[in-house]
C-alpha cells in the first residue's frame, strides 16, 4: 500500500511541475467526448430486414402484419411448395 501511495505522490508532484501535461490530461478526454458526442449516433435506421415465410398461418400473419406496421422496409417472401 506505500508503494501505490508513494507512486501518487509522485505523479501528483509531476503533475504540479508539468501545467501543460495536466491541461492534456483533463481537457483530450473531454475534447473527445464533445467529439464524439456530436458525432456517433446509436439509433438504427432503414435496415433492410429480409423475412422468409415457410408457415401460411393466422399467427404468422399477425406477427408480419405486426412487423409492417413498424415501417421500416421489411421484405416478405413465401417459399413456393
């Protein structure tokens, strides 16, 4: 345990000679998260989905009438027998 807080004594010491080093330490990080903040959108749009039906039933007309409601250019195929 003297040794971890030796060693943040003297970093903390580096830290207090070096100004421009402390400014790097706090402000990239910061810089970076406006960056990318601003820049990476997480939501997911207009994904092309393809559905292949092998079964003709009610509940699985209601699952791709479900899945067209949402509007989001789902295509639908039937298997020929």
């Amino acid at each position: 345990m003297k040794r971890i807080l030796s060693q943040c004594r003297k970093e903390l010491a580096q830290f207090q000679r070096d100004r421009f080093t402390l400014a790097l330490a706090f402000l990239l990080p910061f810089i970076s998260l406006i960056i990318f903040g601003f820049a990476i959108r997480l939501e997911s749009k207009n994904i092309p989905l393809f559905v292949q039906d092998f079964d003709i039933s009610l509940h699985n007309k209601n699952i791709r009438l479900n899945i067209l409601t949402l509007r989001c250019g789902v295509k639908f195929c039937r298997m020929p027998n």
